[in-house]
C-alpha cells in the first residue's frame, strides 16, 4: 500500500497538479520513511479530499507530488463520538490513538468526577494539543480521509447538556443492555460513547446523565480499561452500523 501524507491545503489541487510537502511532513516523508523519486503516494488533507500521484522531488525541507487521481469523500453518518475520560498515565492517550484507528470521528476529554490526572486551564490547551497530535498521526498511519476533531475538555454538566441533543451510550459494566444488542441506526445526530476513568463513572454523575437522555450499556461480562473500553466499543458499533 501506497504512503499517506497529510498537507493542509490539498481540497483545491487538481488531477495534474502538484503537491507540496514541507516543514515536518516533508522531513518525515524524505528522511524517515524515505521516499524516493518516482515512487507513489497518497495525500489528504484530513477532510475527505485523497490525492495520488507520483514523488517527483523529494528532500527533507519540500516533497513534491504529481498528481494523477483525486478522490472526495463524505463524512460518515452518523458521527461516531468517543467521550473519554481523563486516565493517570497514557491510558487516556492509547485509547486516542486506538479510537483514531478503528474509525472514530470525534474526541472529547472528559473531566470526570474519579480522573486521577486534572486539566486546569493551561494543561487542558496541552492535552488537546497532545491529543490532536496522536490523532493526527493515528489517523495518518490509518490512511483515514477524515482526521477526527479533539475538542476542549468537558464538565459533567456540559456533557449532560449533550446527552439531550444526541444519542448517548454510557460504557457501564453493571448495565442490563448489551451493547452488541442495540439497534445503532435508529434515531438523527451523532452516536456518542462514554468511557469513565479507572475508578469508573460516579453514581452521581450516571444518575445526572441518565437523567439527561443517556443509556448505560455494557460491553461483555469483563470489565475493560479505559484504554480498551472506547475502542471496543467503536469497534462494536463499526460493524452495528455497516462501516466495517
């Protein structure tokens, strides 16, 4: 399979024109993976446009590529969301980089009431800058058309507000709804998973977004990690919903 690179500016270049890789992509093109002149490759701009075409320079400072096809495509429906709780560790940045792969379309940190690791105002812009890198490149080595959005982190009470506006799963071991059991293309909007922290979700908060329209569903009869719970879930709901 061709290499996948990402540029920014890819929506507008026609079959027969030319692409430009520079600054890191252009390093990571030509000094790391190494390509070479004459040898084919693909392109996105992380927002369904994926052009191919042929290396026609390639140093680590400007990666030129001739293009030969282009290809758009929609974004998928519905959206695939994946609420992630903030985990000591890397554990919060694995399921990142999973969900990214198995098809997820947008992130968004949770600071749930049990989160080990907190965000105030100057770590949050960090960690979603962290996270849109993983994604970035998760979604890159995926050779994904649509690289998924990592917004700001959320409260309880933001999240709730969402559960009123879209279909909202919780990931809660001790549901009586199986996962696997639910009708997922029934209902307008984005389907979004929810994945506590280590110590798992506060009764206070499921009581807070049940309330507010969530469902508590369960995986299996094992309890995950929040690193494994999100990207099993999309998994699950990748083939539920025909993607897979």
């Amino acid at each position: 399979m061709a290499l996948h690179f990402l540029v920014e500016d890819a929506g507008d270049i026609p079959v027969g024109g030319e692409v430009v890789l520079t600054g890191a992509e252009a390093h990571h093109a030509a000094a790391v993976r190494r390509v070479r002149v004459g040898e084919e490759v693909t392109v996105g701009d992380g927002r369904g446009v994926r052009l191919s075409g042929a290396v026609e320079e390639a140093a680590p400072a400007r990666v030129t590529v001739r293009v030969t096809a282009r290809t758009v495509t929609e974004p998928p429906r519905p959206r695939l969301v994946l609420v992630q709780a903030l985990a000591k560790g890397d554990r919060d940045e694995l399921a990142v980089q999973a969900a990214t792969e198995l098809g997820v379309d947008e992130i968004v940190p949770w600071q749930a009431a049990r989160s080990v690791s907190r965000w105030d105002t100057a770590k949050a812009a960090k960690g979603v800058a962290r996270w849109s890198a993983i994604v970035r490149e998760a979604a890159k080595q995926a050779h994904r058309l649509w690289v998924p959005e990592v917004t700001s982190p959320v409260t309880t009470r933001q999240l709730a507000a969402r559960a009123a506006q879209s279909r909202m799963l919780i990931l809660e071991p001790t549901a009586e709804a199986a996962l696997s059991d639910l009708d997922l293309t029934a209902g307008d909007g984005d389907l979004v998973l929810v994945v506590g922290p280590e110590g798992g979700i506060a009764p206070e908060e499921l009581t807070a977004l049940t309330a507010a329209g969530a469902t508590l569903v369960r995986l299996g009869e094992t309890v995950l990690r929040t690193s494994t719970a999100g990207p099993a879930a999309l998994a699950v709901a990748s083939v539920r919903l025909g993607r897979w």
